[in-house]
C-alpha cells in the first residue's frame, strides 16, 4: 500500500511541478529521462539486481539502499538531478525483476510498470507486456527473492 501511495504522491507532485514551469523547463526533464532510461538500459546484470534488492525495503531502508547505489552508479552531474534520479531508479527496479524472471527461466518480454504488492498472496505481482504474470516474494530473513510462480 505504501508504494501505491508513494506512487500517486510522485505522479502528483510531478504533475504539479509540470503545470508551473516553461516549456525549456519541461524539455530539459524530458530529455533527463530520456538519458535515465538510456542508461539503465546500458547497465550490467548485477547492478539491476543490486537495485531490485532495494525494492521491498521499508521505505527508510529503501531510501538508504538508493543512495547508496546512486552515489556510487551515477554519475556525480546527475545525481542531483530528480527526474534523471527517480527515472533512472525505477527503470532499473523493473529491469531488475525481469532479470530476476529471466535468472528463474520464467519467460517475460518487459514490465511496464513496477510489480504490485498483494496482501492476498503476500508477494509482488509481475506483469509482463506478453500476458506472462508470476509472484515473487522478498525473504526479509535472507534478504533474497524468492520466485512463487
């Protein structure tokens, strides 16, 4: 419930900050995220993985895990940058649980948007663009994911 809240507050408070700036102002985001996205993409297996860990933190431990990672993977220009940042997060999240997918031989072509907490199975829910949808669960113990189906 906390990253749907999380979710709308962001998608708020961007649309917000969208509506009182110029139009230089929103092309300069744009192409931020642009770059984000780009460099996620060009990232390696591990560091989509080590960003995937992040993912089911509370919130505190999430924010401690992130900076920890983006101090050390972006780049010192841009860390300061929040859409460059939370682009960059986020597309790194999802990259991580289809790397994660694809670690376990499940099939998924790409995940459009993060994977959803279920209170009914007690696990994330994956959808994948090709109708492919698994549950995956954070041991909090082992500090692992574990892949229910």
């Amino acid at each position: 419930m906390k990253k749907i809240q999380f979710t709308v507050l962001s998608v708020i408070l961007s649309s917000v900050i969208l509506s009182s700036c110029g139009k230089d102002e929103i092309e300069k985001w744009e192409e931020e995220k642009d770059q984000a996205l780009i460099d996620a993409e060009f990232t390696d297996t591990q560091t989509r993985l080590d960003y995937l860990q992040c993912y089911a933190l509370s919130s505190q431990e999430k924010s401690k895990c992130l900076l920890k990672l983006n101090n050390k993977k972006i780049k010192p220009e841009l860390i300061k940058h929040h859409f460059y940042t939370n682009n960059y997060v986020y597309q790194l999240e999802k990259l991580g649980f289809m790397q994660f997918l694809k670690n376990k031989g499940a099939v998924c072509d790409k995940i459009t948007e993060g994977p959803k907490y279920t209170s009914e199975t007690e696990s994330y829910v994956a959808k994948c663009t090709d109708g492919n949808i698994y549950l995956l669960k954070f041991d909090y113990e082992e500090s692992k994911w574990l892949f229910l189906k």
